[in-house]
C-alpha cells in the first residue's frame, strides 16, 4: 500500500524525523494556516510525479489559496484527484538532496540510497557518480560506516553530522517499525541556518506487514484507500482494478494472471484482477460476485477456477447458494477443470440459469465471451486483440539488459539434492516432518501427504508444535522442538504449516538443527522478514522451497506439501513455478497429452524466496529420469533472465520451456524514486529476448505448453 506525502510524513514526524509543518485542506473548506507566507500547497494523491503534473503550487498569501485549492482538487495525477491537499511552509533552502530506505527485489537487499542531487529527476544518471547505493546487513540496518559514507558521499558540512546520523537512524527505525517497504526523503533538504528537513516524503506499506502488525493500518488515510479494494482486503480477497469491461475471478494469483492475459489477447479486456484464492467458499463468492455485480465497468464476468486442494463441486455449490436460482445481474461465464469439476460442472449445468454459461476450458469460455459480446449491445463489444510490446506474441525490440547482481551458479557443492538419491531409486520412502502439525491446515494435508506416500514412497514420520510435545496427531508424534524430533527420527523434508508472524523462526529453526530441505508452505510473511531470515540462512546446506509455495511433489513416489495429486502424472518432464494453480494447470495438461512429470516444485510466488529458477534446474541437470523442464513464470523480478544468463553461459543440456504470466499487465508499483534507482525493470522486451537468447522455447499461453514440450522431448536425444 503506497501512502501519500501526508501519511508518509506522520511516520517519519513519529519516528523524529524533521518534516515541515503542515495542515490538510479538503473540499470547500477554508483554511487559516498556523504560519506566515509563502505556502506551498500539495496535492496529496499516492502517485508519482506530482511536481511534473502541476500538483505543487507556490502561494505567496491568504488571497491566492481558495483559487489554488480548486485548481488542484480539479487535476487528476495518474488518474486519481485528490481527496485533500497540504499546505505547509515555504522553507529556506540551501541544498536538495535525495535519502531512502527500500526494500530491492532485484538486489535481495534492503538498500540505503543517498543522492547528491533531489527533486523530480533524481532517478536519471541513477548508475552516475551522485548516487551512492549500499547494501545493508539485516538485521542490524545501517553500520556507522555506512552512515558516514552516506554522510561525506552527500557533502554535508561537518556539524550536521550528529542531525544525519540522528535522522538515517530513525529513518530505519521507522521502515522496520512500521512495517514499511521503502521511506524516502526527497528531496531531503539543508536548510540556510544548517539543519536537515525531510521537505517531502513517500513510504510504501508491505500489506503482509500491516496484517501482522496491530494498528498498523492507520496510516492509510481513509480517504485514499479505495472502498471496493478496502471490502476485498477485507474478505480475504485480492483485487486490483484494470481498464477492461471483463470482470475475472479466479484463484490463485498466477492462475488469475495467466487469464488476465487471455482474455486481453483476445479482445476481451479485464476490468480487474480479482484472486479469490482460499476464500472461494460462500462467503468468499458473495463478496467477490457483490464487487464485480456493483462495478459499473464490469458488463461481463469470467470465472476460472482450477481446483487443487480446493473442490469444484463445493464452489458450485456456494455460486449456487449465492445466486439462489435467479439468473445474475450481468451474464457470467464460469469455467471450472481439477478437483471436483464434473461434479461442479453438473451442479452448474443443473441450475438452467439464463445469464450463466458453463464451459469446460479455457478455448470453450472465449468462445461464450464472444457470443456474450454480440447479444450485449451496444454497451460489450470485443476488442482488438493487442500483445504488449515485448510479449510472446510480438517479440519486442531489445533492449540494453539491466544491471543485476554478479551471476554466479547455485554453488551446489555439498549441498543435498532435490530428492535424495536412494527415495529417487525407490529403495526407502521419503521422510517428512511437519512443523506446526497440531493445525486444521497441517494435520489435514499431513494426512494427505501419508496417504499418497503409504501407496507409493513417502511417510510424515513426525511434527513439530512449541508446548505440544508428547501429543500425537492421527498416529504422528509431535516434539516441543526440531532438535527434539531429529534426536528420534531420520527427516529428509519438514512442511512448515506456521502462521506468518512465527514463519521465519520456523524456518530458522530447522536450518539450524541440520534439517536437509524446508519448504515452507505458509504465506503472508513480510518482505523485510523473509529477506532477514535469508541473509541468516547464508551458508546454510539446507536447501529452503519457499516461502508461499505449494511444496514439492514427484509423481508415483511422494508429495511434500499442498499439491493434489490428480493433475500429475509419472514422466520425464521437471515442472517448476511461481503458482500453485499454473503448476496443476500445466501437469493436468502434458498428462492429457500423455507427458508425465519427473517432479514439480512450487519456487514461491514471493518476492524473495529460498532456492530460484536457476537453482532448480541446476538440480536436475544431471537428473537422467528428467528430459526436459517446464518454467512457469511471472512477469515481475529477474528469476527467468538469471536462469536464461546461466544456461547461455553452463551450457544447460536439457530442453527448456518456458511460460510467463502476467505480460499483459499494466506497469506494477514501483517504489518511487527508489525503484528506478535499485529496480532497474527493464520490463517484458528483455525478459523474454534473453529467453530466447539462451534457446528456451517461450510459450505465449498455457495452451502451447503441451504442444512445445511434445516437439522438445521429441527432439531431444537422452544420453
């Protein structure tokens, strides 16, 4: 959640930061402000590029500001006028410089920033000389070295030393406190009588933080914060508003995402992404269908949903209660494939509604978008068909490839394989432990997981639950500590079903007691915490599947964690993805096309996770049961370009396939400034090329994946 200055500006005052005075004026109310002229006046909107649109005004006296005030409630910034406006004092200024605190995906850091040069452009020459970036350790933040480099890097004369290093240290007190992933100060100024003022401000809020953090939530103003996106936070649901006229539901971001492209390649735009992830039951459905009924830009729905651990039939049956024989207020095109379908399919074909078609794929629900356009007029007509530049379907032109960290390979050496050696041969079970296993959730998939294990190779041999010690679970025994449960028992693999605030210690934990492999189911950690937990896991042999991931399955043998078995069949193809949802897509198929699956592995849709595209597959280079692998990307972060770069570079001997969601996506938030400084997003054009470059087949829809594996395992020759 991206604050405007105002709430910004609440942090830092509250974290002792200088920041000017300032009042709030809203519509058709005057205002009689506490300090004497020149004002500036802001409008107070959470976007970028607020100075460059004429959001910022001088006032020179009470005579100009009703008239400045209308000006600015009247201009839209990236789509959005504001609900308020602050004013403040004009400040005497002698130096403008930049400071921020981020959390970069790109550098797996937390990255502190000073910037000789503030203000609107401070982003451009970002690889130049004015801009010092350093890597901070977690979690102690900032080192007193690094804050003097930041110090003497600006130019500070020597007296504003001990206000600097005050305000670097408080600055970082606030991102850790606050749960925020980036506070920025720009431009941060040195006023004519010496001392340092935070003039502007941006912090950006990491939702998983203001989950767990009571209070947190505050800081958004109410004004800002959108009503139907508020109502969807609210009921457990994910919902971003897009441009289109096809209101989607679906469940699970990637699968959400991968729709969110159909349907915009094929004319039929989406007003919206809305993932209803595990909240597709009664509930769950009636605040989603109440959102997408009420919004005036949705004239049609798409509902698809994949059913994994969660059952069609049961979705079905909740739509069903939720339209309670009536025909729906727009007409709904509901596709449902997985666990439970035909049984779902059945209860929705039975209701006879008009306004509801039910298809059974992807292909048959355009076909009913279209026929649903042509009977809606003229409000529904289809449009063209367009593929962002850079796409699948376009290609794109290159570009020069961002700057990232060195590449380096896995550095494997010593570390465990993905699947011991002797469970891959068949000649014992694989052992899992279950941290957290006196859970619902834990104890139902822990039951899942024996059952598929007891008819093949895979055993939940004990569980781990603080002060539970000495219970037993459905036969399974359960320690107060891992240490404790491996004095016992041999664990090739521990699940972590903890919630997210005790997540990283969970993880933590089992490296610490030698643990070989964690994969840690649980979602909702914060960015911040997750990046600690792997800054302490560095040079630890425990291999970490995770955080937000659905485990690890291989087909026949074992599954470590949430995936349904259904959609997998044995074969020769390794499977790793960002989504759960896209993973059962994909098996359920290359298993209709009669392509089995060696394993598939959930990377993790967080930004920052424990083994990556380029350590998976460096796992299964030498694997003779896998022939080629299956890359289920997402359009953010460089995981695919590192993969692509060291392939090109090892050599990589096993065919490649790759498919990406969310190419049709509009830009995603950028942390101010900070983002263009530390991110580098070079975006879908490079992504895609330096696929290309390494050789990988890129499949433009989930439809081409099975064709593009048939043709590579065709083609390729086992050694």
């Amino acid at each position: 959640m991206r604050l405007c200055e105002h709430a910004s500006k609440l942090i830092f005052a509250t974290a002792g930061i200088p920041v000017p005075p300032g009042i709030l004026i809203r519509p058709g109310q005057s205002a009689t402000p506490p300090f004497p002229p020149p004002w500036y006046l802001k409008s107070q909107v959470a976007a970028g590029g607020r100075g460059k649109a004429g959001g910022i005004v001088r006032i020179e006296g009470p005579q100009d500001l009703e008239a400045a005030a209308a000006r600015l409630f009247a201009l839209a910034i990236a789509g959005k006028k504001p609900p308020f406006l602050r004013l403040e004092p004009a400040a005497a200024i002698e130096r403008e410089m930049y400071l921020s605190l981020a959390v970069s995906r790109a550098r797996r850091s937390l990255a502190l920033t000073a910037g000789r040069r503030g203000g609107m452009d401070v982003e451009r020459d970002a690889g130049g000389s004015h801009i010092l970036i350093q890597d901070l350790r977690l979690p102690g933040g900032p080192s007193a070295a690094q804050t003097r480099s930041a110090f003497f890097h600006l130019g500070l004369p020597y007296p504003a030393w001990p206000d600097f290093q005050a305000l670097v240290k408080n600055l970082y007190a606030a991102l850790t406190g606050q749960g925020l992933l980036l506070a920025e100060i720009n431009p941060l100024v040195l006023t004519t009588d010496g001392t340092l003022l935070a003039l502007d401000g941006k912090a950006e809020l990491d939702d998983n933080a203001v989950a767990l953090l009571p209070g947190a939530d505050h800081l958004a103003v109410p004004e800002e914060v959108d009503p139907v996106e508020a109502l969807a936070r609210e009921r457990g649901l994910s919902l971003i508003k897009l441009s289109g006229f096809v209101g989607l539901l679906a469940n699970g971001a990637g699968l959400a995402m991968a729709t969110m492209d159909r349907l915009n390649f094929s004319g039929f735009p989406a007003a919206n992404f809305l993932d209803v992830g595990g909240a597709a039951d009664a509930a769950g459905l009636d605040a989603a269908l109440s959102i997408l009924f009420d919004d005036p830009a949705v004239q049609v729905i798409c509902i698809n949903l994949f059913g994994g651990i969660l059952s069609c039939e049961k979705v079905a049956l909740a739509l069903a209660r939720v339209l309670d024989g009536r025909p729906p207020k727009k007409p709904i095109v509901a596709r449902l494939a997985g666990n439970g379908a035909a049984e779902g399919l059945g209860v929705l074909h039975g209701l006879a509604l008009d306004g509801l078609a039910v298809v059974p794929d992807m292909d048959a629900a355009m076909a009913a978008l279209a026929g649903v356009c042509r009977q809606v007029e003229p409000a529904v007509r289809p449009g063209e068909a367009v593929a962002p530049q850079g796409s699948p379907r376009t290609g794109g032109t290159l570009r020069a490839a961002a700057s990232r960290r060195p590449l380096a390979g896995p550095g494997r050496d010593g570390l465990p394989p993905l699947v011991p050696k002797d469970v891959a041969a068949g000649v014992r079970p694989m052992r899992i432990m279950i941290q957290g296993i006196t859970g619902k959730t834990a104890r139902l998939h822990a039951g899942l997981m024996a059952a598929y294990g007891a008819a093949n190779a895979g055993q939940v041999v004990c569980g781990v639950t603080p002060f539970r010690g000495g219970q037993n679970v459905d036969g399974v025994p359960v320690y107060d500590s891992v240490r404790q449960a491996l004095a016992d028992h041999e664990v090739d693999i521990s699940v972590i079903f903890v919630p997210a605030a005790h997540a990283p210690d969970a993880i933590l934990e089992a490296a610490l007691a030698g643990v070989p492999r964690v994969a840690c189911i649980t979602e909702g950690i914060p960015q911040l915490a997750m990046l600690t937990t792997l800054s302490d896991m560095a040079g630890s042999p425990t291999l970490l599947i995770g955080p937000n991931t659905p485990g690890i399955i291989v087909p026949g043998r074992f599954k470590a964690g949430i995936m349904p078995v259904d959609p997998f069949t044995p074969g020769p193809v390794a499977i790793f993805s960002r989504s759960g949802t896209l993973t059962y897509e994909a098996a359920a198929r290359l298993s209709a096309a009669g392509i089995g699956q060696a394993a598939a592995v959930g990377m993790g849709g967080d930004p920052f996770t424990g083994l990556g595209f380029l350590e998976l597959a460096e796992a299964v280079r030498d694997d003779p049961a896998v022939n080629a692998v299956l890359i289920l990307g997402e359009i953010g972060g460089d995981a695919e370009e590192r993969l692509a770069e060291y392939a090109l570079a090892t050599a990589y001997p096993k065919p490649v396939a790759v498919c990406v969601a969310g190419v049709s996506a509009p830009p995603g938030r950028r942390l101010g400034h900070a983002g263009a400084i530390l991110e580098n997003a070079s975006g879908a054009a490079e992504k895609f090329a330096s696929l290309r470059r390494a050789g990988f087949t890129v499949c433009a829809d989930l439809a081409d994946v099975a064709p593009a594996m048939a043709r590579l395992l065709a083609g390729h020759r086992v050694l």
